[in-house]
C-alpha cells in the first residue's frame, strides 16, 4: 500500500472477520506475508493497490515466487479480494478479478460481493474504494 488506502482497508476487514467468534486474525503486508501465514488459515483477504488495472507487481511477484512451495496445498481455502484505486472506473474491479483468478489457480474457493453495497453500486468482484 503506498498510500495508505488498501492498509486501512486491509484493517476493516480484519474488524469484520474479528466479529465471528473463535476467529484469528493476522495482517500482513506483502513483505511479511509467509508461506506459513497461508498454510496456516482457513481463509485469506487478499488486497493490492490498483496499478494500471492490475494486481501491484510486488502481490503478482509473491504468487508467483510461492508456485514452487503451495501448489497443492491449499485446494478449499476461501478467499476473496479487494482493491484501491485513484478513482472509481480506474480498474479496481478488474484487480479484484485479476487477484481472484490467481487465487483460483491455487485452489481457493473466491467469492465476491454478491449484493449492492450502496444505491447503483455493486462490486462483485470484491470490495474496492
């Protein structure tokens, strides 16, 4: 997050997920983030700026350099994704796409947002601002 905006959102989700009971929670950046982090949840959030209507390529980079250590090993996880963007229509949609696609060829089980978040607007993809 270079701004500041995919962190804060990072940290709702993690307020959201802490009001079910008997659920554990860890935040990490993409500089911390670990295998072991991933082997270790039930399910993941994942977030990326939106960079030119895509994935950051720090987040494309850390999939890919995890290929060779967690292919196979996490077949049923759920997941879904989020993004920020510099404006609504700047491809944080499309990065939320784009991050659930690499999920799936993990083995992740993706959802998005399956109602209208507010009046005309429905992210299905994932939650963006």
């Amino acid at each position: 997050s270079n701004s500041g905006r995919t962190a804060a959102m990072a940290k709702l989700v993690a307020q959201g997920a802490k009001r079910i009971a008997q659920v554990d929670v860890r935040i990490k950046s993409i500089t911390e983030a670990s295998d072991e982090d991933i082997l270790w949840s039930d399910g993941i959030a994942v977030g990326s700026p939106t960079n030119l209507g895509a994935m950051s390529w720090q987040m494309k980079k850390f999939w890919d350099d995890r290929s060779r250590t967690l292919w196979g090993k996490i077949d049923g996880k759920i997941a879904c994704a989020f993004s920020s963007a510099g404006s609504y229509g700047g491809g944080a949609e499309i990065t939320c796409l784009n991050i659930l696609t690499m999920l799936i060829n993990y083995g992740f089980l993706v959802f998005g947002v399956t109602d209208y978040a507010g009046a005309k607007f429905s992210p299905h993809y994932g939650a963006i601002t």
